[in-house]
C-alpha cells in the first residue's frame, strides 16, 4: 500500500498567486511571466483539493494570447475532425432540438455551426468572439453552408455578452487557456446558464504529454482546470478522457440538482489516502515516469490528482524520481488502475527503477530545492527583458539535467551525454536547463556547469537563449 511521508500540515501550504494584471496584454503578459516564476516562496505547495471547493487558487500557468483572425483558416483544418472528433464531443453533451447553446471563443464557427444542425429548427447558437472579424469570417462560412439558428455576438475579454439564466449549454473548445480575466468570465457564464445548464470545456492535456506538441500555454491540467472554476461557483458533472489529447470537463452550476448523475469527488492523492478512500502502491516505470496502481475502495466516484513536485523517493537502491506534471485519474469503480506519473529522476549515478521497485511517496514541500524547479518546468515559458514570450522544448533531457544541476551540481561533461536526444543537442539542453534553474532561485553563476559555459553557449543559435546568456554575463543584451 501507498507509503506517505507526514509531518507537513495541508494547511500550512503556500498559498497560490494570481498571474494577470488588470490592464494591457503585453504588460499582463509580462506580470503573469513574472509572478508564475515566484512560486511557492512560502515553502510548499498545496497537495489537497476539498472536494468541489479548494481553498486556494492553484495559477502555476501563464494565459496564452488570443489567437488572431488571421489564422482563421488553421480552425478548419481537415484534420481536425480525427485530432479533436468534434461530433463525437457534441454527442457526449447529447445537445438536441430546442437547446439554447453558446459556443464561448466561437472563432470561424467550426462547433457553433455543428452545434447548430442538433439544436434546430427551434433552437439557437450564441457565437461569441471578442474579435468583429472573426465574427464575420464565421458569418461567410455559415451562409455558405447554409446553417440558419446563429445569433453572433461580440464579447469582451471580461463579458460573454449572454443573456441571463438562458443557455443550455456552453461549449469552450481550447479557448479557456486564453482568457485572462478568467473571473469575471466564469461568472458571465454561470450567470448565463439555465437550470440545469451545462459547460463542456475542451483543453489540450498537460499530464499525459499529448499537449507537448503545443506551446505550453496552450494545454491545461485537471489540477489547473478545476482550482479555477470550483471556487467560481461551479461543479465537476463528469470528466471525459476517450479524446486523443484533450480532457471534456462537464461543468454545471453547484448546487445545481437538475442536472443528472452522481458526484464526483475531487481530492488529492495524500487527502484520499488519509481518509482511506484508496489503496495505492507506486513502483518504477524507467527514468521518466512512475507508476501508481491505485484502486477506489469507497461507494463515491472519485477523480484524483497530484501536483508536480511529488517526491518518489526508492525503497532500494534505485534512482529516486519527482513528478514533473501534475497527474489525475478517474476512479469510478472499484477495479485497480494503473496511474502513469511524467516524473525525472534525482540522482544520476543510480539506475532507474524498474516494475519491481518500490517506492515511498512523499509530500512536494519534503523536496524544497525542487519545488520551484517543478512549477517552473510545468509553465515551459521564460521571458528576457522585454522580448516576447519565449517557450522552452518539451523534452526530458531538459528537465532532467535542470534537476541534476539543481541537486548535485555537476560539471557539463559529468551529464552532457545522458541529457542529449535526437531532438535535443546537449548544449542547448544544458543551456534551458540552466534557465529554468535561474527561474526558480538558483543561482546559476555559482555552479560548476557555469565555469563550463563556453562548452553551452559557445555555438548556439537560439535567439532566446543568447539574449538571456548575454543578461547574465554582460548585463545587456548585445545589439
């Protein structure tokens, strides 16, 4: 069974941080850059959810852009139709004649104009964009389909502009991760919806991987979704996973009991242990991930996560490992389920882990050094000066030599060939590595991979990863 470290009181977790300011999107941008990189300075992170209501907002995520008009043609690409299977999520919401529906972040009109067709003949579609154009573009294609029951509407980044107590059901299809005043929109929404009203949010998953081909900004995780919108007001109704790379969340009203089906109980991991409502185990599963079978032993449907962070610390003498995404999994029944953790072992000099190697799990604030390192990795961005955005790969030779230089700050030669893939050089993972580390407090001029920085940076060609050196050793950037 799950073997958890005490001693590190829930409520003394740190407490999270909002990353957007008020005005402007280039400044919000940069102040929620800023503040995801300042996390957890308190010492923790917050390794319960109360079910349906966490106490605190969980914001280790940096709002995406909008997307512009201009790549309106990218929403209707044919291969979206097997990628994100749009008829099979309308038929998971079971919308039907009469519906009143709204499609939130409509764009070219690619589900309002599916969503349509189900709801008619006496039914409609609010299409709510925050940009005239698109609306028009969605307008061109819904005439020349011949689609009739759309009723456009022009919204703001702070309104959805519905009517109150009307909609049935609304659909946000990988628009969420870009709203940057998030509060005020959820509250439009809630406003917005009928008894028995529904949400169905569509977002690019982080935990499993398949949200890696995206900038990082553009997926989003259980953890993140729902420390959002359960403190809004809203409920958890049911989690669908059947999509090739996008969790459906099925939100309603709390409270609200017209809509069918039993509950769902959010909790965290060590939470679910301590009021024994599962059985877990974790074992090995090589050097980059680690398996929890898990099994609910209680009467409640349950949905369980974990933060990054967790430390996995080996019963033997194998390599021990920390996750490095936040994880979730749905226990509707009583059977075991196998929970596959993203994670990056600690030490280098020891194998990793196989099936048959046990481990011990600990609490993320029992692994303060990493803590930062974690949350960091997970947001994937970092910014120099006032440059835009910058993303870094997505690739475990990244993460792992960052945990490496963090813990046991080696030389470049001592990691520089265990850190290399095909996709990724080690000098330029070296080098995001050492960024990521500077991101989370470390000073990375103090380590021996930095006398070594001639071998890193001596012939790179990324523009973001120059500027950044250039920061750090001449205190400009050069022209």
């Amino acid at each position: 069974m799950l073997s958890v470290k005490r001693g590190v009181s829930m409520a003394s977790m740190a407490s999270m941080m909002r990353t957007d300011a008020p005005t402007g999107r280039e400044i919000r941008r940069y102040l929620a850059c800023v503040l995801a990189v300042l996390v957890w300075t308190t010492g923790g992170v917050p390794t319960t959810a109360q079910a349906q209501a966490p106490d605190r907002i969980e914001r280790h995520r940096v709002p995406a852009d909008f997307m512009s008009y201009l790549g309106a043609q990218w929403l209707e690409r044919p291969e979206r139709v097997q990628e994100e299977q749009p008829e099979a999520v309308l038929d998971a919401m079971g919308l039907g004649p009469g519906d009143v529906a709204a499609d939130i972040g409509c764009g070219s009109g690619y589900y309002a104009r599916r969503m349509a067709r189900r709801v008619a003949p006496e039914g409609r579609v609010y299409c709510v964009d925050i940009q005239q154009e698109m609306l028009d573009i969605m307008q061109e294609l819904t005439d020349r389909d011949g689609v009739t029951g759309i009723v456009p509407v022009l919204g703001d980044v702070d309104d959805p502009k519905l009517p109150a107590g009307e909609v049935d059901w609304i659909i946000l299809a990988d628009v969420y991760h870009e709203m940057s005043e998030f509060e005020a929109m959820l509250a439009g929404m809630r406003a917005s919806l009928a008894p028995g009203g529904r949400v169905a949010l569509l977002e690019y998953r982080i935990e499993d991987g398949t949200g890696d081909n995206l900038k990082s900004d553009h997926a989003m995780s259980v953890r993140q979704v729902l420390a959002e919108w359960l403190p809004a007001g809203f409920a958890l109704a049911d989690l669908h996973e059947f999509l090739p790379g996008q969790h459906l969340f099925i939100m309603k009203v709390a409270g609200d009991t017209e809509v069918p089906g039993d509950p769902i109980v959010n909790l965290d991991l060590f939470e679910a242990v301590e009021q024994g409502l599962v059985e877990a185990e974790a074992v090995g599963a090589g050097d980059a991930s680690v398996t929890v079978r898990i099994r609910n032993i209680g009467d409640d449907k349950l949905l369980v996560t974990m933060p990054v962070g967790v430390s996995f610390q080996s019963a033997d003498n194998a390599r021990d490992m920390v996750s490095r995404r936040d994880a979730a999994i749905r226990l509707f029944d009583g059977e075991w389920h196998d929970w596959v953790v993203r994670s990056v072992g600690r030490q280098q000099g020891r194998p990793a882990a196989g099936s048959g190697d046990p481990f011990t799990i600990a609490r993320p604030a029992s692994l303060p050094t990493l803590n930062d390192l974690m949350y960091v990795m997970q947001v994937g961005t970092y910014r120099v000066a006032d440059a835009p955005l910058q993303y870094v790969p997505r690739v475990h030779g990244v993460e792992q030599a960052a945990v490496w230089i963090a813990e046991a700050d080696p030389s470049y030669d001592d990691i520089a060939a265990a850190v290399a893939d095909p996709r990724m050089p080690a000098p330029y993972a070296v080098a995001f590595a050492l960024v990521y580390c500077d991101l989370a407090g470390i000073d990375v001029t103090g380590t021996r991979i930095w006398e070594d920085r001639a071998q890193v940076f001596g012939g790179l060609r990324d523009p973001g990863l120059n500027a950044w050196y250039q920061l750090k050793t001449a205190g400009r950037i050069q022209p």
